[in-house]
C-alpha cells in the first residue's frame, strides 16, 4: 500500500478524503490523516479500513518529521503559513507535496532544491487559486495554438449560497472562512490593467466599482476586484496584454450593503475597542457614530450612511440584529471586524439543510487574422450538504486528483509550481468534469473598453 498523508482534517478535506478513499483498492492507497484533533481525523476517515487517523500537532518536529519519512507523498491542507516547515521536512525525506495555498516566498525560495531532488511540491491546485489556472490556461493555450493574440482576460470566483437555500436579504451566507470575508479587499489598493492603463481602486471605494455578470440559469452577478490582478501576467504568458482583471462574485447588491460597513470602519481589524466584552450589538455600531443629544442611534446610522428607513440596505442591516442592546458581543479584546464577523456569522451561518455554490467566469478576448473575438466560459457548483460542500469539492478534488497524478508517475515536471501546464490541467479538468465541474465556453462578441473601437 502507498501511504498519502494527509495534514489537516478540516472542511476543505471532506471531497479530498473521500475521493482517495474511493480510488484506495484500485490504486493501493492507505490514508493517513493526521489533524491536531483526534475526533476531526476519525469523523473524516469514518472508520475505512484504509484509511488511519492520527492526533498530530503539527509543532511538534518529531511527530511530523516521522508521519513524513513513513508517507509515500504529503499533503497539506492546513492554513497557509504552516506549509513551509512540511515543505522543508519534505525536502529532506525525499517526499513530494501538494497545497491549495498561494506560494509563498518562502516555499518558492525551496525550488533550486526541489528541482535538485527531483520532487514535486504542488501549490495553488484549489479552486481559487487551482480550478482558475487551470480553466484558464487550458484556453489561452488553445487560442494561442491558433495564432490567436490575447487582447483581454477577465476571470472572476466566488463562494455563494445556493439559490433553494438563499433567503436573506443579503443573498450572502458564508461557506468558508468568515474572517476572509470581513477582511477582504484591504492590505493596499486593487491594482488592474485596463486597455492598456493600470488603474487603482482605493479600498475605501473598492465595493463602489463593480462589474456585472451574467449566467445562464443563475441569473445576475456583480464582481468587486481583487487587491493584485497583475501578479499572473507574466505566469500566463499574459506581459503584453491590454485588459487583466480578477474579481470576486456576489449577488447583486451586496457590494453597496458591503459598503456602509467600510464607510463606518467596522471592518477595522488594526486596533481594539475597549470593553469589547460587555458591548451590545447596538453599543459596537454606535461607537461608530457622532454623539447626538436626541436622535438615536437608528437615526444617527441612517443620517451618517445617507439612507432612508425604507432603503433595502436599511432593511439589510435590521435583518442582521445591529441595534438589539441585549445581544452582547461577548468578545474580549477584539477589534472591529472580529466583532463584526461574529455579529455577521449569528445571521449567516449556513443552516444544516443549506447548500452552497461556486461560480466562476472567464472572459477571453484576443484576435485571431485580423479579427477580435471573445470566449466567455463559466462554471457552476452546487454542493451536496453541509460537509461535502460545492467549496470542499472545488478545493479538495484538484488537489486529490493531482496527488494521485503526481505518485503515478503522469505529473513529472520538478520544483515549487502552480498548475498551469498542460500536463496537469488537462487530466484534472476532464477528471474534474465526472464530478460536476464543467466549464461551458461561449464564442460571443469581442467587448473591449475603448470607445474609439466601436
């Protein structure tokens, strides 16, 4: 039996588990799943006589470096920053490795040794990253292999809930790290390139400048950019291109909701606020506002927002509870958006019947002869439940696929990578396809930016 070890048991590794166990006899394969809780390990391996939960904390060097060396190939589904001392003690024992995670410097400095050893260490083969380079790279290639220019690429993801289970105003409940959600955009501007001009958007107007979708059956969507949307354009082979932009997907009108949390500072994550702990939900939001010796604080959020009592962002904001006094945020030392993401997580927590959904969207805009042209491609995911998620799949089967590449010997090409070459997306993507994840590509007319074109 081969031995893939696996760290970390969490809700990312529920597809990825159960795929590899459904290959196990076939492929002579034992799982071991080590996770730093015990109960996590044997709730995720459910007693398959191929599979073995282990306890282990992943600071401890010796228990790590053992599971390793007795492993024929690792992966890491753990949180990101706790990659690069696996990556190193899979250097040593010779082991390949496989992440979803971004590389980081510190995993891509371990190229030169990777290469030197011959080993594999897999990342970004997520969803997003992953299922985006992959999907992306497989038509870019194909555009080019017709001598076709690329002019545009727009690529946009999110996680969502279902529409049999989306009934908040909101049309947002969270499928995966809260805390990403409450922080995301900030850490410096979102920089693009739009034909031919590199544009900034400021995270204090971040979710004022949006972009609109549609799909098919699904209906509308609305995208808000990505902090780096250039960090590719040299990966894809892209340095020369006129409009590159990454966005993430909401519903429509959830990016001006989002906004008024930004506009009041509530997703503040830099400072504390004193007696966090004893502060009802009514007091957090009204820290916010300006002392008024009359109004209240209804009146003074309306007033500092600019809306009016029968806005639907007023009612999205009364359906999350914010001016209930006796909900306490029974946080200790927290800061805004950690106080924010608990409010938000009390109305918007998946109930156990709800399902989630993916949604990703490319454009492809180049020129081919003389000619400008556009592919659309979009892909929808619908998960099962509550722990095989549309996310658990989207996440884990890229990386259980590519494992199962990797040890057979079809993915062979040494060092720190991300999967953009042909020989990993093109098995994964058509795997990919028996599980739901199709990618359907639309020839539809060229749209580009510049109005002196039309």
């Amino acid at each position: 039996m081969r031995n893939i070890l696996i760290f970390g048991a969490g809700r990312s590794a529920s597809s990825l588990i159960r795929y590899l166990l459904s290959k196990s006899n076939e492929e002579k394969l034992h799982l071991t799943v080590a996770d730093l809780s015990s109960n996590l390990a044997k709730a995720k391996t459910q007693d398959h006589p191929n599979a073995t939960p282990l306890a282990l904390d992943i600071f401890n060097a010796d228990e790590r470096k053992k599971a390793i060396a007795n492993a024929s190939i690792v992966i890491s589904m753990l949180p990101a920053h706790l990659h690069i001392e696996i990556a190193k003690d899979c250097l040593e024992f010779k082991k390949h490795l496989v992440t979803a995670s971004y590389i980081s410097d510190a995993m891509q400095a371990l190229n030169e040794e990777a290469i030197k050893n011959n080993l594999i260490l897999m990342n970004e083969i997520g969803l997003d990253p992953g299922i985006d380079h992959m999907s992306a790279m497989k038509v870019i290639d194909e555009i080019r292999s017709k001598g076709g220019k690329m002019l545009l690429f727009e690529s946009f993801c999110g996680g969502l809930v279902a529409p049999e289970s989306d009934n908040n105003l909101w049309n947002y409940k969270f499928t995966w790290a809260p805390r990403n959600v409450v922080l995301a955009g900030q850490g410096g501007a979102a920089k693009f390139i739009q034909e031919g001009t590199y544009k900034y958007i400021p995270y204090s107007a971040l979710f004022r400048r949006t972009e609109f979708l549609e799909v098919e059956g699904y209906g509308k969507f609305e995208a808000y950019s990505n902090r780096d949307s250039l960090k590719y354009r040299s990966v894809y082979g892209l340095d020369d291109i006129l409009t590159l932009y990454r966005g993430t997907i909401r519903r429509v009108g959830y990016s001006r909701a989002w906004n008024m949390f930004v506009q009041l500072g509530m997703t503040d994550d830099s400072y504390i606020l004193e007696g966090s702990e004893n502060m009802s939900y009514r007091q957090f939001i009204n820290s916010f506002l300006p002392y008024h010796p009359t109004d209240s604080v209804e009146i003074k959020t309306r007033l500092i927002l600019k809306i009016d009592q029968d806005d639907i962002m007023w009612d999205k904001l009364l359906e999350l509870d914010l001016f209930n006094p006796n909900k306490k945020v029974n946080l200790p030392n927290a800061t805004p958006a950690q106080i924010l993401e608990k409010i938000l997580t009390d109305s918007w927590a998946l109930e156990p019947e709800d399902k989630d959904m993916i949604v990703m969207y490319h454009k492809f805009g180049y020129e081919l002869n003389g000619e400008k042209k556009q592919i659309d491609s979009k892909m929808v995911c619908i998960g099962e439940d509550q722990t095989y998620t549309a996310m658990a799949k989207t996440v884990g089967l890229p990386v259980a696929i590519a494992t199962l590449l990797i040890l057979n010997g079809k993915i062979t090409t040494p060092g720190v990578q991300l999967p953009i070459k042909k020989e990993v997306y093109e098995p994964i993507l058509k795997e990919l396809e028996e599980y739901g994840v199709i990618f359907n590509e639309q020839n539809v007319p060229y749209f580009g930016y510049n109005p002196d074109l039309f």
